[in-house]
C-alpha cells in the first residue's frame, strides 16, 4: 500500500474547503443548509489535529483554527448552534475547542467550551443517569450520543473541573448493560427508555438491528474517553468493556474485504455492503487501544488489515485524476415519529445514499491513518 496517497488525499480535503463550504460535508450540500456548528465538521476537525500531532505540519493547526475561528464569535456563542434543540451532536465539534485554546490562547474558544458544557449540565436524561440523545427523542439513547458527548465529558472533568468521570462511566456502562446482545457481541443502535416508540421492541425498548457506524461511534467513543482519563479506576472498569466489545467485533470481519458490512451481523445478505465509516472507527479503535496497552497488542494488525481493506475497496483516482473515498453510509436514525422510513431495519440500513468523502468516514479514515503511522 502507497501511504503518500493518503497524504496526497488529505491535502486535497483542506485545499478545496473554505469555512463556510466544506467539501466533506455531503449532507449539508445536499440539503442546502446553511453553514452551522456540526459533528461532521467536527469529525474532521478532530482528525486533522491527530495528523497536527503525527507530523509537526503546522498547515494543519492552521486551518483547523482557521476553520474553527468562522464557526467561534468573541463572546463564545457559535454560529449555527441552538442549545435549546438538546441535540448531542453539536458536542462533539467541541472537543477541538480544548485543543484550540491551548495552542492559540483565543479566549473565545474557552468561552465556546463553557458554552456547550451549560448543554450537557441541564440536557435531559432517562431515569438511570444517560442522556435524551436529543430534545426530539425523548427518553431515547442511541450509541452515536456517547461519542458525542462523552469524549467532550471527560476532558471536561480531566481538564477543568475535579476528576471526577463517575458520571462519564456510568453512561458507557448502562448503554454495555441494557444495550449490547451477548450472543451475538454486539450492541443495538437505539434504546427507547420509555419503550414508547415506534421502532423499539415492546419489552427491552431496543431497536432491530446492529448498525456498523453505531457500534463503531460507541467503540471509539470508549478508547478515546480511555485515553483522556487519569484516573485509573474509571480507565480499568471502561477498558474492560472496550476489551469485550472490540473481542466480538472482530469475528465479524469479512475475510475477503477486511471490512465490516453496514448491517454487522448479515454479511451475507442481499443488499448488505461493506462500509467505509464504520469499519474505519474500529480500525482506528483497535490500532490505538493496542498502542495504549488497553487489549491485546495483535490488534495493531488486526486494525491495520481492516484500514488496508477500506484503501482497497474505496480509496481510488477518479477520471479527472483527483483521490476520493467512497463506500460511506450517508446518514441513517432512527424516526422520529414523523419518519417511519427510519425504523431500525435492515431494509432501512441498506436503503440509505452511499456517497463519496463525507467527513463521517474521511474522519475516522484519517484518524485511522494517523494511528497506522505508528506502526510503519
């Protein structure tokens, strides 16, 4: 595998995007929306300053502030963004906020960094302690939440108040609890507390089916929150769930692909493909959880097999001579009630766009590379 094509792919993502129109955000294009705070810019924000970190390239710094400046106004608020939707979506882009101050001392990224912390203290939460994963869905977790919003969490405890990341486990814990199916060693993207939606079973409040991107969204989420904590008892009762869902994971790789399919658990099924996102969250999962010593150091190649595979299947020239990533789930949920197309099936899964270098799989991509670079 030539790596300098990946170097050569990400310069292309930055050298075409302006603030204001990013290339990789392929919903927003589609949908017209104007330009506002998101998870997917954030996706990619958080890997270019993973390739900051790997190369020393202060190009990268720079146009991630740069980017982050157009979004940040002086007194803290943010452009686009609406705390009273409870979304936790719009936590995520603020994880860059924490790295950003320190290395540009702006004050108003630290204003930003309070600004979102206000959401997370009052955001509503089921009867256990996790949070609605947005305003609209009331009594609902989804594993998407937990990358979200929980990253940013412990950073938050780690770094400006007084350690305490009790809260911050006990959301990861219910969702490993109630949410994961230990046969199958995987977990449903959707928990409805209340049971009361239309897509959750009567009984357990579950959605239908394994989503790759939603078992992968909770996957990173826990070694990324593992490698911001310092305290050793919230890292050893996380690391032992992150250890038991990266061992299930790994019997659903496909040994023709490396990849993992978008529905995780029916490869073989019509309709059902290998995707990019996913597959390239848990390859990063791996690759890092094996560096910091929290599983089994031969999941290094383990990750690695499964980014070589995207590289195979989906990073290729396009006639025009430009790279481009493709094979990444455009967007799926689950309802709400308005939506029935969204019912957590896998004729849902399957049905959604597959489009080329959207931030929700050039994130995870690139993050993933930066921790290949580690091992060449």
């Amino acid at each position: 595998m030539d790596y300098s094509l990946i170097d050569r792919y990400i310069d292309r993502l930055i050298e075409e995007t302006r603030p204001e129109a990013p290339i990789w955000n392929i919903e927003n294009i589609r949908q017209g929306k104007k330009p506002g705070w998101n998870y997917i810019d954030g996706c990619m924000m958080t890997s270019l300053y993973s390739i900051y970190l790997s190369t020393g390239n202060k190009k990268y710094l720079d146009f991630i502030d740069n980017f982050v400046d157009y979004y940040v106004f002086e007194d803290g608020s943010i452009r686009g963004y609406e705390q009273e939707t409870y979304n936790l979506d719009n936590i995520n882009e603020g994880r860059i906020l924490f790295d950003l101050y320190k290395e540009t001392g702006k004050e108003k990224y630290n204003r930003a960094i309070e600004l979102l912390f206000g959401q997370l203290k009052s955001q509503p939460r089921i009867a256990i302690g996790n949070f609605w994963h947005k305003k609209i869905y009331p009594d609902q977790v989804w594993l998407d939440g937990l990358y979200m919003a929980q990253v940013f969490s412990t950073r938050y405890a780690g770094e400006r108040a007084d350690g305490d990341y009790s809260d911050v486990v006990t959301q990861f814990t219910n969702v490993y609890e109630h949410m994961y199916d230990r046969q199958k060693r995987l977990y449903y993207h959707g928990w409805d507390y209340s049971r009361s939606a239309f897509w959750a079973d009567k009984q357990t409040g579950l959605s239908k089916s394994f989503w790759l991107r939603a078992d992968g969204w909770y996957t990173v989420g826990l070694i990324d929150a593992i490698s911001y904590m310092t305290d050793e008892r919230a890292k050893q009762k996380l690391s032992e769930i992150f250890r038991t869902t990266v061992e299930g994971l790994e019997q659903y790789i496909d040994p023709a692909g490396n990849m993992f399919y978008q529905v995780i658990d029916q490869g073989g099924r019509e309709g059902n493909y290998l995707e990019t996102s996913g597959s390239a969250m848990i390859a990063y999962a791996m690759m890092k959880g094996a560096r910091l010593g929290v599983i089994d150091k031969r999941f290094a190649a383990v990750g690695k097999r499964v980014f070589d595979g995207i590289c195979a299947k989906y990073l290729g020239e396009s006639e025009d001579g430009k790279l481009n990533l493709g094979g990444i789930c455009l967007v799926a949920g689950l309802g709400p009630e308005n939506n029935r197309r969204r019912d957590g099936t896998f004729e849902y899964y399957v049905s959604e766009p597959v489009v080329e270098n959207d931030a929700k799989g050039t994130g995870p991509f690139v993050m993933a590379y930066t921790e290949v670079k580690h091992l060449i």
